[in-house]
C-alpha cells in the first residue's frame, strides 16, 4: 500500500477485512473480497469495501429454509469462534426465528489452527445428550473434517442425525476429488452448499485450461471462478475510468503525516484521489463472467445469490437441488426461473432424495429424547372433584381417569420410547388453578401437563398443545321445571298480541272483501245486521278455508287470494307448534341462556380453578361480586336449589357429568364458547406434533370413543330427552306476511273509491239531487255514498240480448231446462217471457 495502491483484492477472513476496511476507508482505495463474506461487513460502515461473492446471510437463508422444508423446529450449531462463523450463526439463528425455528445450543470451537480434538469431543459429547438431531456445521475446512472425524467414531454419522455444513465442505469435495477414503466416511450423507455457477461455454472453455495448467492435479471450486472475475471486475472499471478522462493520482493524507513512533510507515500511505470514481464504476459492473451475470443491486449484493444443494455419498457428490433468493428451493436451475414471477410458497419447494447418514432415504424425525437418564415430568391436576378425569389413587402412585387413559394410549403409537413420570399438582383440597399448572411448563418445572387442560387463548402464548381428544365449551346451567299440559294449552302456540293481530287482520279482510263485493254481489247485500253477520261469517270461515260466498269482482279476489296464502302459512305454523308443545315433554326456567345472565343481576356459580372465571370477567364484562366459586358437584347442586346462584356456568363435559346425577337441572340455551381439551408441551416442542397424530390414530380406530365410553357414559336421566321452553310464535316471524296483506288490501280500496269517485263524477245533473239552490258538501257526500251502495245490476250476456231479439220478432225460444229452479222460473214470468216446448 506504500507502493500507491488503486485497489486490492482480498483478505481471506473476515477478521482481516474489519482492520483493513477502515484503512480502505481513510485512502479511498476499494477493498474486493471473494472470501470474506461476514454479514456484518455493511457497506454503510465500509463504503469501501466490496464483497464479489454472495454474503453469508443468503448461504443461511438457504439452511434455514432447508431445515423448514424438511419440518423440523430445532438445530444445534456448531462453528469456529472467529468473526465471519460467529456473525454467520447470528444470521441464521434470525432466518430461523422467521421460521419458527430455533437454535437450542450453540457450540463454540477455539478458532481456525487452534482447535484441537479434545476440544470438538468435549463438545460433541454434551451435543449427544441433547435432544435436537440437527446439526449445522459452519467453520473452515480443517475444524470441519476434524468434527467430522470425532463425530465418525462417536457414532454421530448414523440413522437418525442431519449434518448440515456450510460452503466450506463444497470446497473440499472440489478441490480435492477423489476423496481420501477415511474423509469420504466420515461425511457419508451430510448436506452441504456450493455457490452456484451457471453451465456456460465461457466456462468449460476455461477449465479445460486450468486443467492443462495444473495438468489435473489441483482442483477447482466456484470461488475460483469469482477470484477470476473479482480481477476483471477491476479491470473493466479502471478502463472506463481512464476512457472518461479520469487520472491515477495521489495525495498525502495529512493526519498521517503527524503520526510517529510506530515502526508501520504511515507517512508514505496516500490516499487515491480516483478512489471514489473507480468505487462507482466497479459498483455499476453489469458483466457477464464465469460465475454468470455479475452485477450488484442497491445494497451492494450481487443480483440473484444461488447454491447448489450437494449431498455427499460414497467417495463423491450428489446433486439434490438447488436454492435461490428467487425462488426458494428447486429442482430446476435458477437461471431458469429468473424469467417468471418469484413464487416462494411451500407448495413450490421441492428438493430431490437425500441419503440421510446411516444410508436412510426415509426423512430423520429430527430430535430424540435427551440421553440424560432423566424422565419426562409430566405434571397432573390433583383433582378434588369430577375424578373421572384424572384421579390420584390415595396412599399410592397409581393415577387413572379419561384422560389419563388418553394419555397411554396415544403414547403407545408414538415411533419411539417415553419415558415419564406423573407429578401431582395442587393441596388435594381444592382444585388447582389450570393457567399456574401450565405455566409450570414455561417456567421449566414440567416437560408437560395431561389432564382436563381447556385449550384457550391465554394459555396457547406461553405452550403448546396437542390436536383436542374431547370437544368442549361453556354452558349455562340452571334449575328448571316441567311444564304440564291445560285446559288452554291450545292458545300457548301465538303470543297474545300475535293473537291479536291475526284477529284484527280477520275482521280487516273480512271488511275490504264486503266493500269490494256490495254493489255487485248480491250475497253481500241484504239488511244491515245481515250484512254484519255476512262479514264476521266470511271473515273467520276463511280460517277453514270454508267461506260459501263467492266473490266477483277482480280486487276482490286479489285480496282473497292473498289473505287466503296468509291464512295457510298461519294455519302450518299454529299445527306444527301446538304439536310440540303437547306431545314434548318441556323444561321451564328464567334463564335462557348467557344473555339472560348478562343481562341481569343475579349470581353466577363457577368451578374453583377453571378459566370460566376469567372469562366472564374479561370477555363478558361481569363483575367478580356476581361470581361464586364452587368446588364440587353437590356444592353446585346446594347452591342452585337454595338459589344462591342463578345458574352455574362450566364445561360440557363436567356439566354431562353433573346432569347424570342431577335430572332438576337442564342445560339453557347453547354453548357459547367452542374449544378442547389437550395436552400441554414447551413451546416448539415436537411432542406436541407426534401426539396429535397418535390421537388422530386414536379417533380415527375407535380407541377414543372407547375410552369415552368406559369412563364418561353414565346413566343419563330422563330430562335429558326432553327440550327446553318451545319458543311461542309471535309477530316478528309474520309481520312480513301481515304487511303484504295490509297494502294488498290499501291499494285495493284506493282502486275501488277511485273509480267509484270516477264513475260518480261522470253522472248527468239531472241525476243528482238538486233541488236545493247550492248542494252542501253533506248532501254531495250523501249522495255518493248512496250511489256506492246501489245494486249494479250484471250486463246481459250475448245470449240473452239474443232471445230477446227473437223475441220482438214474435218468436219464443225455450233453451232452458224445464227443470230450471223456480227462481228462474219466476223471474222470467216477471219479465213477460213464456216458455215454449217443441
């Protein structure tokens, strides 16, 4: 750098390039690496300083988004204790956060040459009693194949573990192939990356010159490649610099010159005037090299970062996929997907066989059970009340109850042993609070806890929990009274102001059709009291479809027809409902359900450590001076028969039990809560995963209801076939109906008086009373009611203007049965018509 230095390619480690960015920084001279590849080398910190290889983060995005492919949770890392391994674990641990993955344990090995064998076996030794199978290895070459080696002879490289290794082994299996044997054994199935370089002519034309070269006795590995392009990366930028007019000068930097007393010379250090006008050309490379396009986007990241996914096997490599910021991974190189959209969904993941260490295809579960000797403590509710569910035996260890039984027979499906023992929580003398059981297992007390655990909000942000084995929820429960049949059991269908209405629209129909039908029909016409009688009569015979006067005018018949379709839904509805209510045996209570206590003041009894308490507190706003606890069934009985309690609110399956014994009190109204029962584990543990499949087998076999059965089927009462209160039927289920009605009949009056009033206007004076000098508005309105009250008499058919006809021109047609009725009869001999027989 004494020797005025425009650009430098390298370090090789990260630790150098920290020291040596800040001297870039101060004379301007672009500092490129191709190994140095820290995350943490920002360019907002280093302007100076240009990685012309993909960074780290994008080689642990891509073992991070292995590791969720293939579903597991958790890793172990192991990694050189130096700069660009430590930022490197950094890195991945926060992919793996994204995921909802984690790193359990993190091993730190003495840096680069330092690292001796008893070191990696210390840590190997404390990795092999812990529980996480997967393994990610990120160092140098020699601290990796020395893992390798001790992990080989303590039986680490066998069925059951993932051994994940950074770009470090990609290098080896490329530099130096064939493998010696005992380093090909030693990392039999282990997966590893390898910056991808696309196939190009460009590329094969210069390996078969590098081959020549070193006449095939070194290796070569892409980062080769990028070293290559690294050096024509400079090039280009300090041709265009010169072709733009641009000079190679210097300048002395004068807070150098001041500096003595050390034996570095940095007096003769100058700062590259040219320096920041080569750093942009060489950040505008938009070239195509033998790593593929090399070009950097905004934050100074080459475009498009990809790697092979490499599985080692025998004494070489396989090619299982590959990766790409892209896209994900892939079974397809990624210049090939560049063209379409980015799709990183998991149904777009794909990744070819592995050949797993121990020779498995099958994909590794991932975790063991750790191998420390110690149990899993499973933590038990110490129940006082509804024992069905998980009883402690007195006097001894035995535990059993539905859950419990639950418990065992899901455990007996699972792939793997369980150790475990249960560990009683609570005094024994009341229940134990459920959210302080759970969260045991947060604060590390309990590995797990089986029993009657609801599976609710509060409760899923500190654990986890298995698929439900029993559905559950809140329900109401009060005491009721059977309701007997009497002597008006048939008015209990309708509401008495639904009574009321239908009677009223009887009496309006009935009025609308007698208006509509007087002047025309003459069974509408008659004596006034005749005339009330014909409407009361028509109205209510309707009911029956019964009515015997027929209606001849078309608003008429509208109005009928309507009213007659309100009639028979009517009529359906008032059949279905006394129905029910004398052939169901019926529950009455005050409370019909959670709204009713909601809405009112009385006391609502709740089971001692259930989160009902809480929830009807927080979520239903209810006062803690309205809530009574009770502990057990008979407290619950005493308190609902004494009326200290309005009702009591619990979970279904507590509730199925209590009404087994207790047939005075019912279930109000539905649940109005939909949840579970399952079983707690440490967040992110795959206990949870493997337990839920083994109580799908349970419900998917029959086991389940089996075990429902043995424990939860008692003898039920006979209350529990009868229903609660039968909702009577009132107005709001047929004021859509009744509306209908109301403007069929409106609009047909406004009909009628229109043309009443129309046919009214049009009559000659002479017709109308005037006899006085001024008609008052009384008389007028007098006379028009008295001419909507004549009889209209029918116009006279074709058939009777015919015969009438005829009969001017002296002939006499009988064309009527001689056995007509004598109404007939009569009024043709009124008329002056005489019959003739031929």
């Amino acid at each position: 750098m004494e020797t005025d230095t425009v650009a430098i390619i390298g370090p090789q480690s990260s630790e150098m390039a920290h020291v040596l960015s800040n001297l870039a920084n101060e004379l301007q001279v672009p500092l490129l690496s191709f190994t140095a590849l820290d995350p943490s080398l920002s360019p907002l910190q280093y302007p100076f300083f240009v990685q012309t290889a993909p960074n780290d983060e994008f080689q642990m995005t891509a073992i991070a988004e292995m590791v969720s492919y293939f579903s597991w949770s958790e890793v172990i890392a192991i990694f050189s204790d130096d700069d660009q391994s430590r930022n490197g674990i950094i890195t991945l641990g926060d992919k793996l956060a994204e995921r909802r993955c984690r790193i359990s344990y993190k091993a730190a090995l003495p840096p680069g040459p330092t690292a001796k064998r008893v070191d990696v076996l210390r840590e190997l030794d404390k990795i092999q009693m812990m529980e996480s199978r997967i393994i990610v290895l990120h160092s140098f070459s020699r601290t990796g194949l020395l893992v390798f080696e001790a992990a080989k002879s303590l039986g680490m490289m066998g069925k059951g573990y993932v051994w994940i290794a950074s770009t470090w082994l990609s290098t080896v299996l490329d530099s130096f192939s064939p493998l010696k044997p005992e380093i090909a054994n030693s990392i039999q199935g282990a997966l590893t990356l390898r910056p991808h370089t696309p196939d190009s002519k460009r590329k094969r034309n210069f390996m078969s010159r590098w081959n020549q070269l070193s006449n095939c006795s070194i290796g070569f590995n892409p980062y080769g490649l990028y070293a290559y392009d690294t050096v024509w990366m400079i090039a280009r930028a300090l041709r265009l610099l010169l072709d733009q007019g641009g000079k190679i000068s210097f300048s002395n930097d004068s807070r150098l010159d001041g500096i003595s007393g050390s034996t570095l010379n940095l007096s003769a250090l100058n700062a590259f005037d040219g320096g920041k006008l080569l750093l942009s050309k060489i950040l505008e490379t938009n070239m195509t090299g033998l790593t593929g396009n090399v070009q950097f986007n905004q934050d100074r990241s080459l475009i498009n970062p990809s790697y092979d996914i490499v599985n080692a096997v025998g004494n070489g490599q396989r090619l299982v996929g590959y990766w790409s910021n892209h896209t994900g991974l892939s079974i397809v190189p990624p210049e090939t997907l560049y063209s379409e959209k980015p799709n990183r969904s998991s149904s777009n993941q794909h990744l070819d066989k592995v050949v797993w260490p121990g020779g498995e295809t099958a994909r590794p579960r991932g975790w063991v059970f750790p191998n420390n000797g110690r149990e899993l403590r499973i933590g038990i509710p110490r129940r006082v009340s509804y024992r069905d569910f998980v009883l402690l035996v007195n006097g001894t260890d035995k535990v059993q109850g539905y859950c419990i039984d639950v418990f065992l027979a899901a455990i007996k499906l699972l792939p793997y042993a369980f150790p475990y023992r249960f560990i009683p929580f609570g005094d024994g003398h009341k229940n134990p609070s459920y959210y302080e059981l759970v969260n045991k297992i947060k604060s590390g007390v309990f590995d797990g806890v089986v029993g009657d655990i609801a599976i609710v909000t509060n409760r899923t942000r500190i654990v986890d929990f298995s698929l439900p084995y029993i559905e559950s929820g809140l329900v109401v429960v009060a005491p009721v009274k059977k309701i007997s049949s009497s002597a008006w059991s048939f008015a209990r269908p309708f509401t008495p102001l639904m009574w009321a209405v239908t009677a009223a629209f009887f009496l309006i129909v009935g009025s609308v059709v007698w208006i509509l039908e007087h002047r025309r029909n003459d069974e509408f016409r008659g004596p006034p009291k005749q005339q009330f009688i014909t409407i009361l009569w028509f109205s209510f015979s309707t009911m029956f479809f019964s009515h015997r006067e027929n209606t001849v005018s078309t608003l008429g018949r509208l109005v009928l027809i309507i009213w007659l379709f309100v009639v028979l839904i009517i009529n359906s509805s008032y059949t279905a409902s006394l129905t029910s209510f004398l052939t169901v045996q019926q529950l009455s209570s005050p409370i019909k359900g959670i709204d009713t206590l909601i809405g009112s003041n009385e006391r609502i009894g709740f089971q001692v450590g259930s989160f009902a308490e809480g929830y009807l507190m927080e979520e239903l706003n209810i006062p803690k001076s309205r809530l009574v606890p009770l502990g057990s069934p008979e407290e619950y009985a005493l308190a609902l028969e004494r009326r200290n309690v309005a009702a009591v609110i619990d979970e279904r399956p507590y509730v199925d039990l209590f009404l087994s014994e207790h047939c005075e009190f019912s279930v109000r109204g539905q649940e109005f809560t939909k949840s579970g029962w399952g079983f707690a584990f440490p967040r992110d543990s795959p206990l949870a995963i493997d337990m839920s499949t083994a109580i799908l087998s349970l419900s998917e076999n029959g086991e389940l209801q089996k075990i429902h059965d043995r424990w939860l089927s008692k003898s039920a009462c006979s209350s529990e076939n009868s229903e609660d209160d039968i909702e009577q039927l009132d107005l709001k289920s047929f004021w859509g109906l009744f509306v209908i009605c109301g403007i069929a009949c409106m609009l047909a009056l406004l009909v009628y008086f229109w043309l009443m009033f129309r046919k009214f206007s049009r009559l000659p004076p002479e017709e109308l009373d005037t006899t006085s000098p001024s008609t008052s508005r009384s008389t007028r309105l007098q006379t028009f009611l008295s001419f909507v009250d004549e009889k209209v008499e029918k116009p006279k058919s074709s058939s009777k203007r015919k015969r009438e006809s005829m009969s001017r021109n002296g002939y006499h047609i009988n064309d009527e049965s001689p056995h007509r009725s004598g109404r007939m009869d009569r009024n043709m001999s009124q008329n002056g018509d005489c019959w003739l027989t031929q």
